[in-house]
C-alpha cells in the first residue's frame, strides 16, 4: 500500500477529510518552498500537491500562472523541485508529496529517469494534466513499479469510458475538477458535484478529492461533505503573493487551519 493510500485509509476510519494544499516549488522564492511545505503540514494538510512550474500551464488560472513565472524567474526546474522534495523529505518523512506539472519537462528527462529521480527525493504520486490515461500506460506502470501513484483528473464533461481508463491507470486518489474552467474560478455547482462524485467512487474504486474554485473554510466544507478530500490551491497563492517576505509561512499556516478546522467540523457533526 502506497502512503497516499495509506493517509486515506486513515482519515476515512477517523471519519475525516484529507486536506490537499497546493503550492508552487519556487514560489515566491526556492528558498521559502520547503518552510511552506512545512507550514502547510502544521496547519493541517494530509497531501501536499507541489507544482513544477511550467511555462504554459493550460489548466491554471492567472493566479497560479502568475505563481509559476516568478519561480521560473527565480531558475526553478524539475530537478531543482525534486531537490525541494528530497530537502523537505530530512525532517518530515509521512507526509506525502504529489508532483503536479506538465508533460514537457518529463518528456525532457525521460520517463524512467524522472521515476528514478522521483522516487529518490521522496516523491509518492504524480500528477500530469496534460497526459490522458489512454496515452501514458506505460509511464503509470512505472510509477507503479516504482511504488509512486499515478494520479487523475477527471471532469464534469468526463465519459464512462474515462472513468474506465483512469481506474486502469491511476491508483491513490482521483482530482475531480468541480468546474468547467481553469483553476481559480468561481461559482461551483454543488449539484453536479454531488452528482458525480458516488459515479465516479463506483466506477474507479479511489478516493475522491475535488479541486478548482474552493476559496475559503465554507466552501471547503461544502465540497468537503461530498468527497472525500479538498484540494485549494489559487486562494493559497493569493496569501503568498499578498504576504510580506517575513509573513507569508505564517499566513499560509494560518489559512490552511481555518480551511482544516472547517473540515473536521464535517466530522464532528456526522459523529
């Protein structure tokens, strides 16, 4: 059992929703990344999504693409994010860590030398948004080899035949994207999330976590009384880039507890 399923088994026997923060490596500055890792830790977080910045990163929002040109700016690469994981890795060993990014720089380095690289940093999952799962079978049977999970988006315009694909090639968790957009965007139907969320669990056999357009501790919660994890990342970005240099770990830290303590109340009232 990976450690991204293993986190999950444990939060659904608790009765608790995973919280999974995004960050991008790099930003504001390579050298705050693994302090916010840390951050995101003690202010609650179960999985850290951590993006590799990406020069056209067709799925983020402005905020996020924003995020990603100042730690390219800064000469953030995937080898260097890698090292950020391996850094953060000395001191904290449990929580898991998926990589969130785009083909190009994997393509680059080459799959199994990224598998390599990935699983010696200290890696656990993968998240590539622009590789469909009917066109990389064989990078997530790497990453399985390598005892990485390969991770999924699916979306409200998602077929059954997806479904069938990502539950073939994915394992760990599912990213439904509540949305029709890109990340950062508003006005969630509920409705159709809470709609797909029981198809999508049935036919892929994986938790749920659902990301792009949750804002704040209500939202998440709402979200969070559907599925079975919160994904933010956008309002994150938001408190860096509105953080003085010597704030921005402690107002990240503090976010993310309003979001986790409006998560555990989901609990709390189901008990």
């Amino acid at each position: 059992m990976s450690k991204i399923q293993a986190t999950f088994q444990r939060l659904q026997a608790a009765g608790r929703k995973a919280l999974i923060p995004f960050i991008t490596a790099g930003d504001p500055d390579p050298a705050a990344t693994v302090p916010l890792m840390h951050a995101l830790v003690e202010g609650g977080a179960d999985v850290i999504e951590l993006g590799v910045p990406f020069s056209d990163p067709m799925a983020d929002g402005p905020t996020i693409q924003r995020a990603s040109e100042r730690a390219l700016a800064k000469g953030m690469s995937l080898r260097k994010v890698l090292a950020l994981v391996a850094e953060f890795r000395r001191t904290d060993t449990n929580t898991p860590v998926v990589l969130m990014g785009y083909a190009n720089p994997i393509e680059a380095m080459g799959g199994q030398a990224f598998t390599a690289a990935a699983r010696e940093a200290g890696v656990d999952g993968v998240l590539v948004v622009d590789y469909p799962p009917q066109e990389c079978v064989e990078f997530a049977a790497t990453l399985k080899g390598a005892g990485l999970d390969p991770i999924f988006l699916l979306a409200p315009t998602s077929s059954a035949q997806r479904f069938a694909e990502v539950a073939r090639a994915g394992s760990g968790y599912i990213y439904y994207v509540s949305l029709k957009g890109v990340t950062g965007s508003a006005n969630i139907d509920l409705d159709e999330v809470a709609r797909r969320i029981p198809q999508i669990r049935a036919a892929v056999g994986m938790p749920v976590g659902v990301g792009f357009g949750i804002r704040d501790a209500e939202s998440a919660r709402r979200i969070g009384e559907l599925a079975d994890g919160v994904v933010i990342g956008s309002r994150i970005i938001e408190e860096i880039e509105n953080s003085a240099p010597g704030e921005v770990v402690a107002r990240v830290r503090d976010f993310i507890k309003g979001i986790r303590t409006a998560l555990d109340q989901i609990g709390e009232t189901a008990r």
